[in-house]
C-alpha cells in the first residue's frame, strides 16, 4: 500500500509550540509536534539528534529540549520525551531548523506502527515527506512572525509619534517641551541612555526609568572618547552614529536659536539591536520639529518679556509725573487683578484686566503736570483736562491690536454708577466689567495714598469710604468681592500688603 | 497571565494581535467574526474579550450586545477598531471595564490594559 503525508492543519497551541497533523492515507493518523528549546540561546547540535535516533532522547534535553511527544489517532497522547526520561517509541528523523532566532527542534515521530506498514521505504518517503513539509512551514510561521514583529514595532512608534505629537500642543515652557521631547525620544528609540548636550557646555541627563533630568558640565564626564565626538558633533549637522566602550551611540543636532545647535547623544549597549536608517531618520525630523517647537517657545517668552518690561517702564513713566502716585498703576493692575480673581473671571481675561490696570492712567501723558499736582483746588477748565485723561489713553492705546481687549477698561474707568461719572456719563449696568473693577481699585488706591491736596487715609478708613461709595458712585458687588480679597491679602501676605501700602498702614497706627 | 478570546477578521492584524497576547503569557482564542467569538466566550468563559468592531457575519457591537443579553460579558472588554467615530463608539459603549483603543494601538499600552483588566479583583459573583 502507497504512503504519504500532506499537511492537514496547523495550530499554534500555546506560546513556543506548534503543532502539524499529518495524515497517512491508509495508515495511521500521526502528528509531529515541534518543540521549542525554552533556552533561546541553547543550540540543538546535530550530534544530538542523531545520539537521540539512535535511542537515547535524553540527549535532547541536556541539549535544551523541553519535550516531545507523538500522539496517534484512537489512542492517547504517546509522550516520547518529558523531563528527559524517555517512554517507548521509535524516532524516525529529525532536522533543527531555526525559527525566530530561537533553535527548534523539528522531529517526524512515529508511533506503533502496523508490522505491515513497517517497511523501511514506507517510513522512510513519509520522513522526508512530513520533514519537508514541516520545514517549509517553519519557514513561514518565522516569515510571518517576523513580520508581526515589525508590525508591532510599528503600530508601538506609531502611537508614540501620535501621543507626542498631541502632549506638545499642551506645554508651553521651553523646559517642558524638552524634557517630553526627551522622554519620547527615549522610548521611541528604546535607548538606555540619552543626553543633551549643549554647545554652553551644560548636559541634561535624561533618567530614562523614571522620566526626569538633571543637569551637569558635559566636560566633566571622565570618558574622553565621549567627550571627543560630543565636541565633534557639535561642530556638525548631520546625525551620526559612533561607537566606544561596548556601546553604540547616536549625535543628533537639536537646532537652537542663532544658528547654534545642541546635540542629543543616546545610546545602547552592546548586544542591543544597532541603530538603523529608520531610527536616524525619525530622530533627525523629531528633533528638528521638537527644536523648531523650542526655540518659537523661547523667543515668544522673550518678546513677552519685553513687551512687559517695556510696558512697565512707560507706566512709571506715567507715576513719575504725578509726583504723588508712585506705585498707583502697579498696584491698581495688582489689585484689579485680585478682585477679577475673586469674581471667577477667567486666567486669559485675568491678564488682559491687570494689563487694562495697569495702563488705566496713560492718558495723564498728555495732562500738564503744574495741574496733576495742583496743592490746592482746581478751576473747572484745569478739571476737564483731567477728565480728558481716560479718553486720551484710550486713543494712545487704540492703534496697538493686541490691546484691543483692556481698551474699555481705560475708556471708563471713571464712571460712576449714577452716571455723573465721565467721559460717557453710563450707568452701571451700561459700565463693562473691567471698568468697574478697576473703578474701585482705583479710588481705594487713592484714597490710601497721600495726594497733592491731603494726606493718605488708613487702610480701613478707605474701605469704610468706598464702602459708603458703593451703590451711588462703585459697583456694590464688585466694592464687596474687593474689600473681601483685600482682607484676605492682609491676612496671608502681611508683608506684601504691608510693602504696597506703608503709609496707609502707618496712618491706622495714629 | 488571562484567558483571552481575540476577534478580528483582518487574519494578519489578528496573528499580530494573538502573537502579542501569547508573548505576554495569555491564553488566547482565536475568532474570524462576531459568531465565532460568541460561542468561543460561550464556551471557554473567557476574561477579557479583544474585538474589532467591523467584521462579517456578526460585528463587534451584535457581539457585546449579545453576550449582555446572555449575561456572559467578560470582566474585561477592549475594543480595537479603525473607525472614524471611535469616540462615538467609546461614549455609547461606555462601562466598567470596557475600553475602546483607536488602530494602530500601542501594544504596550494593550498589554498593559490586559495585565490591568486581568489583575483586578473578580466581581462578587451574584447568588
């Protein structure tokens, strides 16, 4: 009777194991079973093998080989091999094949087999048959399972580049956009170590398990190979791979303001996969858009800053003119601020109140300054001048776009809820928010400063008059939520509210 | 280490998916559709359900839907899908132990969710 085997089914049946059903027509349903090693590393010489077909499996397992076993159909599983103890069987042939990086045992076994079919040619063409088919399969399971690595390394790159791409949007401090620059980097490359070192001479070292830097002088790191083509790639702008001291290490330049660049240096140690054009290309556009990200980040916290200090100067400008208000503006941004924060008004809006604070009085610019610090009291015609400041900062501010929002705030600062205030006469519910907040900073720093005409109030005194100012000339509410904060400043600041108002404090003394 | 029944009818992606599984130590079923996985959870009583939304024969959505109806969910259900409206699906789905991973997945944050979903201390079981 002719024998041969085709293969009938594959199944993966637990992790390190597969398994390939046979079948002989005519004969017996067999199946081979292909045993992994569970040492990776632990080759199945030939030697081995034919040690084992000559009757002696536990060769097989000195050598790394878990078990084997053959099963038959009709009867129970027949185990050849288990703990290197071997049952009764009869090994026809085997071939180690590697699948995976991973030494595996490739064995056609036979079980009992009927005296009839027991011709040596017969198991011989059904060896060979089930052995080829059985190598070609492992072939493809390593093929397939190659791929899926890939895959997954891919999918695991692709969600990193995603989620990195989605945190930047949410940090703004160059700091912060660095060290999850970092961080990502880090995983995204699966490196042990990773470093920025900077052409100023500092490093920040990354601590790759737990996510945080710290800073150090790259020249002192006591390794001068490292030291050498850090110095070298910092004169570069490619990505470039060196390697010394068993390890394997990747410069790239992280572009920096004024054509200047850092250099991020990772690395891995020997035995790591070595890095490859995939990793130099993802690192030099991560770190060029990362960098980009940086250096925007810096130069608008620079802008920013000037744009404050500037703003600053031309406010004290202002106070130096009118000899008695030093420190008004500063303290009516502070404390419009403060009560804006009280009332729940928003972080964005909160900036563009303390600006409008600040700024409120620009207009006194154009204000001579014999009737800002008239002793006495004044004619009708010098009043109007100063009625004309809110209106004048108002058209001194109006050309600047970014300062369209406080522009309200500086118009009406001065109306009264009544509407005998001016320049527009409104009533309160007609007076935007921020005027009516800084309405009331406004008059309680007045009034706690010593003026050209009197001298300052205590700190309470001025809250009972603005207290009694409230409903007829201030925003009730408003003159409320403000006297309420201000206590609390006392109570948790004392030394900062003692330094805004020392005269005031001094007069409660009297 | 779970019992995990995978449902995704791309046969690549569901080899990508199983090999993962596998690698983490999890027992792990394989099914082609909706109705395969039924009966698979049906009949090995899974822990954790991974199933893709669109699929022949039964989708995910009839999959969950039915196993809510025989009162045999899963402890632990995450959803795999490429559909736009992944957030949709996500809020309509909504409830404990029931996680919705837009593709391509992380599969360390897969096999961290399944280390999770596996850990968590088992439902009192209902008398």
């Amino acid at each position: 009777m002719e024998s041969y085997c085709h293969p009938r089914q594959e199944t993966l049946n637990g992790p390190g194991m597969m398994q390939v059903a046979a079948s002989c027509a005519g004969g017996p349903k067999q199946s081979l079973t292909i045993v992994r090693p569970d040492e990776p590393s632990a080759a199945v010489p030939l030697h081995c093998l034919r040690t084992c077909l000559n009757g002696d499996p536990s060769s097989l397992h000195k050598a790394g080989c878990a078990w084997l076993r053959s099963t038959r159909s009709g009867s129970a599983d027949s185990t050849l091999l288990r703990n290197g103890k071997c049952d009764k069987g009869y090994l026809a042939d085997a071939e180690p094949v590697t699948l995976h990086g991973r030494h595996v045992l490739l064995l056609s076994v036979d079980g009992t087999i009927p005296p009839e079919m027991a011709r040596p040619a017969d198991i011989e063409e059904r060896v060979e048959n089930t052995s080829d088919m059985a190598v070609r399969l492992a072939r493809a399971v390593e093929d397939s399972e190659r791929l899926a690595e890939e895959v997954l390394q891919n999918y695991e790159q692709l969600s990193l580049l995603f989620d990195f791409t989605s945190q930047i949007a949410e940090v703004t401090e160059p700091e912060q956009i660095e060290r999850l620059l970092m961080n990502r980097m880090a995983r995204l490359l699966n490196v042990e170590t990773l470093e920025v070192v900077s052409s100023r001479g500092e490093t920040h070292v990354l601590d790759v398990a737990d996510g945080t830097t710290t800073a150090r002088h790259w020249r002192d790191e006591p390794d001068a190979q490292y030291t050498a083509f850090a110095e070298q790639a910092l004169l570069t702008h490619s990505v470039t791979v060196k390697s010394a001291n068993d390890r394997s290490y990747l410069l790239c330049p992280l572009p920096r303001l004024q054509d200047q660049h850092d250099v991020v240096v990772v690395s891995r140690p020997s035995g790591a996969p070595e890095f490859i054009s995939g990793d130099l290309q993802m690192v030099g556009s991560l770190l060029t858009f990362g960098g980009n990200l940086i250096n925007n980040s810096e130069l608008h916290g620079h802008l920013r800053q000037m744009s404050i200090e500037a703003t600053r100067a031309l406010v004290s400008a202002i106070d130096k003119k009118d000899h008695y208000t030093s420190g008004h503006s500063e303290r009516v941004g502070f404390m419009s601020r403060m009560t804006g924060e009280a009332l729940g008004v928003t972080v964005d809006q909160l900036d563009h109140l303390e600006w409008s604070g600040l700024l409120h009085d620009i207009g006194k610019i154009g204000v001579a300054e014999d009737i800002l610090n008239k002793p006495g009291k004044l004619t009708d015609v010098e009043f109007d001048q100063i009625k004309a400041h809110p209106r004048m900062g108002y058209e001194i501010l109006k050309p600047i776009e970014s300062l369209q929002p406080i522009l309200a705030g500086v118009l009406h600062h001065h109306e009264n809820a009544d509407g005998s205030g001016y320049p527009d006469g409104l009533e309160l519910k007609d007076t935007p928010l921020f005027a009516r907040i800084i309405h009331v900073a406004d008059v309680f720093d007045a009034l706690s400063s010593t003026r050209s005409y009197r001298k300052a109030f205590s700190v309470e005194r001025s809250i009972e008059i603005i207290q009694e100012m409230a409903g007829a000339k201030l925003d009730a509410e408003i003159t409320a939520t403000f006297t309420a904060a201000l206590h609390g400043l006392r109570e948790s600041r004392p030394e900062e509210f003692a330094s805004m108002f020392p005269i005031a404090l001094e007069e409660e003394l009297v | 280490m779970s019992r995990v029944v995978v449902a995704e009818d791309d046969a690549h992606i569901r080899r990508v998916i199983c090999l993962w599984l596998r690698r983490q130590g999890h027992e792990v079923f394989e099914a082609s559709n909706g109705r395969v996985a039924l009966d698979m959870v049906l009949e090995h009583e899974p822990r954790i359900l991974v199933t893709d939304v669109n699929m022949p024969l039964m989708d995910g959505i009839e999959l969950l839907k039915e196993l809510t109806e025989r009162d045999c969910s899963p402890h632990g259900i995450v959803v795999l899908t490429n559909r736009w409206d992944h957030r949709e699906i996500g809020e309509q789905l909504a409830g404990p132990g029931m996680h919705v991973m837009p593709k391509p997945f992380s599969p360390t944050r897969l096999a961290e969710l399944i280390d999770q979903l596996g850990s968590e201390a088992p439902e009192e079981a209902s008398t």
